[in-house]
C-alpha cells in the first residue's frame, strides 16, 4: 500500500482539521494505522527550512542525528530489519533547489546534511532522500505580515491550510502519509491535521504519532497578564491598551484563542520544549498527558570553544546576534550603547556595537533602515555596525574579534546566540528573563566547594545594560574577565551539538519503543491512552546531565505482558 500511487490520500481540507464526509474517513485510517513491514515515512512541518535562526538549527540537527544514527546502527526505527526504509519530507514553502538547501545549511549552520545522507551504506540499507514540498504560494498562509488583525488564529488557520497542500502534494509525488510527525515549529494546529481534527480525538482512533518541538509558546501566560493589566508593548499596541472597550475584547480573544491552543496541543504525543521556561509555560496552557520533555537547542559549543580565551587580539566590539524582528528589541542596545559613549570615565575611543543578523524580507529590512535612523538621531551612526544576512565564517569571526556579548529580547524562549557568545567566551549581557535567566546566565556554573560562578550578566533596562557595558570595560580587571570567560565556556559544553544528539536519540526511542515491538505492523490503539497509561515526564538537559523518569502503571503492564502472551 505504502508508495502505491494509486493510495487514496485522504487530507483535511478545513483548518481545524475536521475530514470531509463518513465515505472519506475509512480510507484515510486504513493508511494511518502504522504498519512498519517496509518503509517507515517521517514527516517535518517547518515551512521556512531554509531561513538561518536557532529553530532551524534544530531542524536540521534532529535530521542530520536520524540519518547519522541509520548509517552506523540500521534503521532507528527498527534496528532488527536491516532492509527498513526511512523516507524524510519536509513540508515547507521555501521554493529553493534542494542542494542549494544543504549547501545553505552547511554554510550558515556547519551541518552537512547532503554528506550525511549517501543512499547505499550497508547491505539492504536504503534512504530516500530528504525531500521539500513546496507550495506554490504558501508562505502568504503562513506569513504574520498576511494577517494585520487576529494575526495569531488567522496564522493558525493558514498553517492548518498549508499543511493539508503540502500533504496532498506529498502524496502525489508518491510519498507516504507519515506515521511519524514532527512540528519543530511549536504550530499545534498541524497536530489536529494528522490527527484527523476533532472526530477522531474524540473516537480515540489510530493516528500517526505526533512529536513536537515548541520554541516558543504562540500564546503564554505573561502574554494574557500583558493584555490583562493593559500594557503597551510590540504585541499590544497603545492604542488597544489605552481603550478599556479595546482591551477587553482583546483578552476575550487571547483566551478563545489559548482554549484552542491548549485543545490542538493536548494532541502531540510527545511534547519537548527548548527550555524550562517554555515548558512551564506549555504545561500551563497544554497541560498535556504526557508531560513536557526539557531539550535544550544544540549549539557548536566545542566548535566556539576554540576561539582563543585571550584578551590579545579581540577588539573593543560589543557584539548582538539575532534575526532583525522586532521583538529581538535591538533598539534597547542602540540607546543602551549611545548612553554608554556619553559614561564617565570613557569607554575606548575604538568602542562599536556590531549588530550581525539576519533579514526574513521587506518588513526587516524596513526594520533595519528604523535602527539606521535611529542610530542618527542618538548621534552614534558611526560606531554602529549593520552585519547582514552573512555565512557563518563571518559569525565565528566577529565572535572571535569581539569583546562583550550583549542579548535583549525579553522573554526570549531559550537564546542560542547567547551561548554561542559564552562558549566564544565573550563576556555576555543578557535579558533578564526568559531562557538567558532560567537556563542560561542566571544558574551560572558550578565551583569548588559547592560555589556558583557567574558566567554574564543579565540587565533588562537601558540604564543597566549601558551600566554592565561600562563596567566590564573599564572596571573588571584581567583576571576578572579570564575567570568569567573561563566559567561560561564550561558552562556552555552542556549546550553542545553531542549532547542535543545523543539526548535526542534517547527520547526518541524511548517513546517509539512501541512501533518496534511487533514485525508484524501491528501497534496498540490510541483508545484510553491517556485515561490507561500513567503520566510520563522526562527531562532532558536539565543541569547538563539529563534528568529521565517514566511512571508506569500497573495495569499497563499487564496489558503489554497480555498483549505479549
């Protein structure tokens, strides 16, 4: 059945992943139900695969870990079953050639993907090649820029559609509906369309097995309070905060919109987010069965670590590294930097602040041309750096030129630029909050004798971070600094590209143990899973070491000894 074009694809077409008529369903299951005699299809929706951000970076790490693992163990899904096939597609907008792709992503990321994926290694062994769907005008679905008013639920709406034509196309071009699921966007609305949308939860038929990866929550806690408590920010504008009419129905649609949001994300059936912030704020609005799982992002740790932890040979650079959004708040820096040039004593008259990053299209690189101005009015043009959309030679250059590392973005989820600047061994300035406070720089990193050392500095106002800049320019001594340095680049081994691979393998099967159980292709149904099996949590990365506990209950284990019988 598996490949046959012939293979009736059933997709949903509504956005909330409701199928269309009785006569289409039965079709579609009979597909869905995982049946591992031969080929084995694992899809990823990310639709901007091609972009250079750390969600990305991750992306193409969960990839380059799966496709290494079947070169040197078999197949990961069934390692006893050396002819297993293992088809990869991602569903994405992003209309490129695909060697262009990997030529990108070994560029901007180091990850050679194309090198990684040779199609005969071991006898019986065969790999399909990563594939890309692209949907012709996909990216207006998807786009925030598409949607000036209810961004969020029409976004959602977009990315449901999306999903359904990419899944479509997919199965024109001959590949399978997949039995694995991956979301490395943290979009749970692609969960109800694999999962068939609302009747089939309800019936609690077989679906494919949903894996999420949330770098971020698309509606949180702290974003229903900012509502609530009618505060300006680039989310809630001043003229919706400033109306108390305006305001409350706003936060009667936050909260329509986080029901919904908790409804599609209690489909997954894994649940990983990129830092114990995200995850608290998931368990919140999800609450899902089986607990969240605590991955932190890869970062080449080891790679930035040879960067020279000398003080010759760096130059007076303050350097920021994220994508131009306005929510990366790199107006913050600009006023912090143009307050720091006016401090007492001096800084060095060589000082400039380099910002290096990337430009998704036109709305960025208006937002650039805003910083530009404002860097005129400041006064400060000339010692102010536009690095844009660059390799990533010229980011490990700048990291080993530069001197302080600085991070604004409030809330940021996790903040992989941030570790980068540890692990080069920039003395770093982050956001107090978010992933930098909870993951990052806030747990600083363990002494002698049960003593914290402090690896950066967390500021959250214009005053403090123009304060810290000061401070470490001309009031920390040498030593000082090669003592903090030192600290952040062990600090940051606990990030390394080794360390996401190997703990997310591990996850990964362990809760895909179950599809390797029978050769015959048949699994356990969905029917009471949440109600029969105890609530599981893993946590993984959790203070460099890896944290894992499973519950199981009693009855289920009879039911497997039963099963097995």
């Amino acid at each position: 059945m598996r490949g046959n074009s012939k293979q009736k694809y059933v997709i949903c077409q509504a956005t909330f992943g409701i199928p269309f008529g009785p006569f289409e369903l039965t079709p579609r299951l009979e597909h869905c139900a995982p049946t591992f005699t031969f080929m084995t299809t694992i899809g990823f929706y990310h639709p901007h695969c091609a972009q250079g951000g750390g969600g990305e970076r991750v992306l193409w790490k969960i990839i380059e870990s799966l496709v290494t693992s079947s070169l040197t163990d078999g197949s990961i899904l069934d390692p006893s079953n050396p002819k297993s096939l293992k088809n990869i597609v991602i569903y994405t907008c992003d209309n490129m050639d695909k060697d262009k792709i990997f030529e990108d992503v070994a560029t901007k990321f180091g990850i050679n993907v194309k090198r990684s994926s040779k199609e005969s290694v071991n006898s019986g062994l065969n790999f399909v090649q990563i594939s890309t769907v692209v949907v012709p005008g996909g990216e207006s679905l998807i786009d925030p820029c598409s949607y000036p008013r209810l961004t969020m639920l029409r976004q959602m709406l977009g990315g449901s559609n999306f999903l359904s034509q990419a899944l479509k196309i997919s199965g024109s071009e001959g590949h399978s509906f997949p039995d694995i699921f991956f979301d490395t966007t943290g979009c749970a609305w692609t969960h109800g369309v694999i999962k068939g949308g609302i009747f089939r939860c309800f019936m609690r038929m077989k679906t494919a097995k949903v894996f999420t990866y949330t770098h971020y929550p698309t509606i949180s806690t702290d974003m229903l309070n900012m509502v609530y408590e009618r505060r300006f920010s680039y989310n809630n504008s001043e003229e919706i905060s400033a109306s108390k009419i305006k305001n409350a129905v706003k936060l009667l649609y936050y909260i329509f919109f986080a029901l919904l949001y908790s409804f599609y994300g209690r489909l997954a059936d894994v649940v990983v987010a990129n830092s114990s912030w995200t995850a608290g704020h998931i368990e919140r609005i999800w609450r899902p069965r089986g607990g969240v799982n605590v991955l932190w992002p890869p970062c080449n740790a080891k790679g930035f670590g040879e960067i020279s932890m000398n003080k010759e040979g760096r130059e007076n650079l303050i350097l920021s590294i994220g994508q131009f959004r306005p929510e990366k708040d790199h107006a913050l820096q600009i006023k912090s930097f143009a307050r720091l040039l006016k401090m007492k004593p001096k800084p060095p008259r060589d000082t400039r602040l380099i910002l290096l990053g990337g430009c998704r299209g036109e709305e960025d690189e208006k937002r650039v041309e805003d910083l530009r101005r404002l860097c005129k009015e400041l006064k400060c043009e000339k010692s102010v750096e536009f690095v844009l959309n660059q390799p990533f030679s010229v980011l490990k250059d700048y990291l080993a030129r530069s001197s302080i590392g600085i991070h604004s973005m409030w809330n940021e989820h996790f903040g992989i630029g941030v570790v980068e600047m540890l692990a080069a061994g920039l003395v770093t300035i982050a956001h107090d909050s978010g992933g930098p406070r909870a993951d990052i720089i806030g747990p600083g990193h363990p002494g002698e004798a049960g003593s914290i050392l402090e690896t950066g500095f967390l500021a959250s106002t214009e005053e403090e971070y123009a304060s810290k800049m000061h401070y470490v320019m001309t009031g920390m001594g040498d030593d000082e600094i090669a003592s903090l340095r030192k600290a952040a680049m062990l600090s940051s081994m606990k990030f390394d590209d080794a360390e996401f691979d190997g703990r997310f393998l591990e996850l990964f099967l362990k809760h895909t143990k179950e599809f390797n159980c029978s050769r015959s292709g048949t699994v356990e149904s969905g029917r009471g899973r949440g109600r029969k099996e105890a609530k599981a949590e893993t946590v993984v990365g959790n203070g460099g070491g890896g944290k894992s506990s499973s519950r199981t209950s009693s009855r289920s284990r009879s039911r497997s000894k039963a099963k097995k019988s």
